[in-house]
C-alpha cells in the first residue's frame, strides 16, 4: 500500500508540474525565453561562456566585447549530454528540465519526510502529503510554471538544498561516512554551480560534517588511506569551485567577481545612482523585505473571486531602500502558502522544546539565507523559494517535536488548511503565469477565463 500512495502521490506531482510547465499542452519540448542556457551549453563545449547576441534578451551583460549570464552555469551543463545526443532539441529543453527540477525537489522532500515520520512513529502517508505540499503549495510549483533563464537556476538550486537537508538528516540517524560526505559535497557544488544564496548555507553544513566524518574516525585520521578518502569526500565541491572559478575569471575577468552591474544592458541610470547611494546588498531592508515576504496585507485579497491576487510590480513597505524596472510580482508566502508557516511555528514551539542541536544549527545556517535574500535591492515573489529550505527543516522539528497534530480534529484541521494552502498557491501562481512574458498565449488566455486576470 505504501508504494501504491507514493506512486499515485508523484503520478499527481508529475501532471501537475506538466500542466504549467508544458503550457498546458503536454508537450515538454517547446521554445521558451530560457533558451540562453542551451547557447551556453553549446559555449561551454568549446570551452567558452560567451552567447550569440539577442540569446539572453533583456537580461544581457555585454563584458569585453562578448555576451555572457550573469546565472550560474548548472542548467546549462545539465543541457550539454542532451544537445550531443538530441542535436534538434535546441532552444526547446526549459520546459522539460524544469519538470525535472519540480520532480527532484519533491523526491527530496519525500525522503526528509519519511525519514522523519518514522523517528516520530508516525505513519507514512504523513510523509507523502507533506511531499504534495510542499510541492504544489509552495513557490515549487511557481518555478516549474515559469521557464525563465533566473526561475530554472533558482530551481535546480533549491532541489539541491532539499536534497542536502534529507541526505544529512538520514546521516543523524545512521551515522556519518564517506558516502554521505561525497553525496553532500556533490549537492553543495551543484547549488554553488546553480545560485550561490542557496549554497552559503549548504558550505558550512558540509563543513560541520566534514568535521563529524574526521572524528568519528580520528584514530586513523593520520593514515594516507583516510585522507585520501576525506579529499574523495570533498572533491565534488572543489571540483565544483574551481569550474566556478574559471567560469568567473571567463565572465567578467577575475575569479572573484561573481557579478557585474557594468554592461547589464538593464541597468537604467536611475538605478546605476540608487545601486551607488544603498548597494545591492543593504542590512537596512532586511525587518522591512523579511514583512513583505512573511506578512499579513489587504492589498493581496480581491472581492471577486479567487480572491487573491499578486501585485505587479511588488510594492514594499519602505520604496525609498529599494529600485527595481517595476516589473516584478509578490504575494507573501504567508498568504499563498499558509500552511508551511504554520508547520514552521510548530517547529519553532518544538525546537524551544527539545532543543535539538542539528536542528537549531541547520535553522540558523538557512536563517542566514533567509537574511541575505532580503538584503537584496528588490522583493519579488520567486525569492520566497529562499524560505523553502528553512521552512522545510522547520517542518522536521515539528515533526519530531510534541506538538505535531494527533488528534482526528486537529489533523483534519491540519489538512484543510494544507488544501487550501494548494488551492491558494495554484490560483497565485496561474495569476502570475498570466502576467508572464514567454507564456504561450493559449494557455494564458484559458488561464485568463478561468480566473481572470487580476490586477
């Protein structure tokens, strides 16, 4: 029975995310503006990162006389078996890797969960529909809808820090090898190698259990056989880094410059005079982008069905600390996804409670992800992925904890609002869908009869 709920639980992930991400026609393999990866793939095998012009589009950096992208090259490498062995697939892979990235968070998902509900006693199912929540009434389902060239790196970089949170997790309970130093290493390189916010907090992980592995086999720590299996361990990641270096020092000139505003084709002179006056990272709007992101507003909510509607472009609290083209779009995850914050207090009421170092330490390492993305000049709805991670460990406590819903009323309490944490997230998502550029257009105007357009 068990295998029966998990097949029919991703045959349900599997249509969902194909409905948006083939545009509802079922076909994965169609043009999208997230083409610049497959210029880049084909760069890339020629030992170059430069694209053809007009590949990015608006998104252009032009350094040295060559276009480049400012993204990480993950999506791109993903790309590059794919365009040797289906030459004729070019400019028309985005909607299939992004089925693919919905489908490898939420096996990461499913996995943290069901190692959790089994520590907790508690059946399995919980772990599947934790999985479908967290798939399809989170900001997952916004980034498998939208193949943009940003949303896809974004993406790829969440699943592999989801997977870092269900591969450490399971190590708490069957104890720490080199197997599970490499699997870690692996997922650090390929979110650092996908958007480097999501790999902060997944480096000091993979430090922390890189000292777990040393010590727990200290008396041979000195042995050339040990070494040499803690170098294997870590040699994803450096691997990894190094690529990320050359891929740096090819782009903009020096392996340390992981972007540059000069030659973002973007870049108004109003917002070249604001980056100068606050930065592009500034800890002033962290209390203020931290309330947009996590708060309660009326703006968000219509008098005419479905009742909630993103805001385009995103209006924050304080306009003065940030600048952006006014093109971006934000309905806070408090409102879209209610139920993750409410596992998440949970979490937080669990973790006061029991106190459990791996947990409070995996927190704080995602709190500090969590700080950085609301340090940035802009809010926008796709950044809520950010939380996702912080949230989903948050969810681990709850699970552990003793405040978990046991009762048939609370459960079913629980799971009402889990249906309408999807249903809320699928009518924001179809509306943000709508205001897209590179949607096909029958989709967007089924989209647009369904639920109407918005605002």
């Amino acid at each position: 029975m068990r295998w029966i709920g998990l097949g029919a639980c991703f045959a349900v992930l599997a249509v969902s995310f194909g409905i948006f991400a083939s545009f509802g026609t079922g076909d994965l393999l169609q043009p999208t503006l997230a083409t610049p990866y497959d210029s880049l793939a084909k760069s890339l095998m020629r030992g170059e990162v430069g694209v053809p012009d007009g590949a990015v589009a608006y998104e252009n950096i032009r350094v040295n006389g060559k276009n480049v992208i400012y993204f990480g090259a993950f999506p791109a490498m993903l790309r590059m078996p794919l365009l040797v062995v289906f030459p004729w697939t070019f400019g028309e892979l985005a909607p299939l890797l992004n089925w693919l990235g919905g489908l490898f968070c939420a096996g990461a998902l499913y996995v943290m969960f069901r190692e959790a509900t089994r520590r907790a006693k508690l059946s399995g199912r919980w772990a599947v529909a934790l999985a479908l929540v967290f798939s399809l009434g989170s900001p997952v389902l916004y980034l498998v809808a939208v193949p943009t060239v940003y949303q896809e790196a974004i993406l790829w970089a969440l699943g592999f820090s989801l997977w870092t949170i269900a591969i450490a997790y399971r190590a708490l309970r069957t104890g720490w090898s080199i197997g599970t130093l490499f699997l870690l290493s692996l997922t650090t390189a390929g979110a650092m190698l996908s958007r480097l916010t999501f790999a902060v907090p997944l480096v000091a992980i993979l430090g922390v259990v890189f000292l777990l592995t040393s010590w727990t086999r200290r008396e041979w720590l000195l042995s050339a056989k040990m070494i040499g299996a803690l170098a294997l361990g870590l040699l994803p990641m450096v691997l990894g880094g190094l690529f990320l270096l050359w891929y740096n020092h090819a782009r903009f000139g020096s392996p340390l410059t992981f972007l540059t505003w000069v030659g973002y084709e973007m870049e108004s002179e109003f917002a070249a005079k604001k980056r100068a006056e606050l930065g592009s990272f500034n800890a002033r709007r962290v209390p203020f982008s931290f309330g947009e992101y996590l708060g309660v507003h009326a703006d968000y909510v219509t008098p005419a069905f479905p009742w909630l509607s993103p805001w385009t472009p995103a209006r924050p609290t304080r306009p003065d600390l940030y600048f952006s083209d006014g093109s971006e779009a934000m309905i806070p995850l408090t409102m879209a996804s209610p139920v993750l914050i409410l596992f998440s207090l949970l979490g937080l009421a669990s973790l006061v409670r029991t106190r459990s170092p791996a947990l409070i330490f995996a927190s704080a390492c995602f709190l500090v992800q969590v700080a950085l993305i609301c340090a940035w000049y802009f809010i926008t709805y796709r950044y809520t992925a950010e939380f996702v991670p912080m949230l989903a460990v948050l969810t681990l406590a709850a699970l552990e904890g003793p405040f978990w819903p046991k009762r048939r009323a609370t459960v079913s309490a629980l799971l009402a609002v889990s249906v309408l944490s999807v249903a809320m997230t699928w009518v924001s998502t179809a509306r943000l869908v709508i205001h897209q550029t590179g949607i096909a257009d029958p989709f967007r105007q089924y989209l647009i009869r369904t639920i109407g357009t918005g605002r």
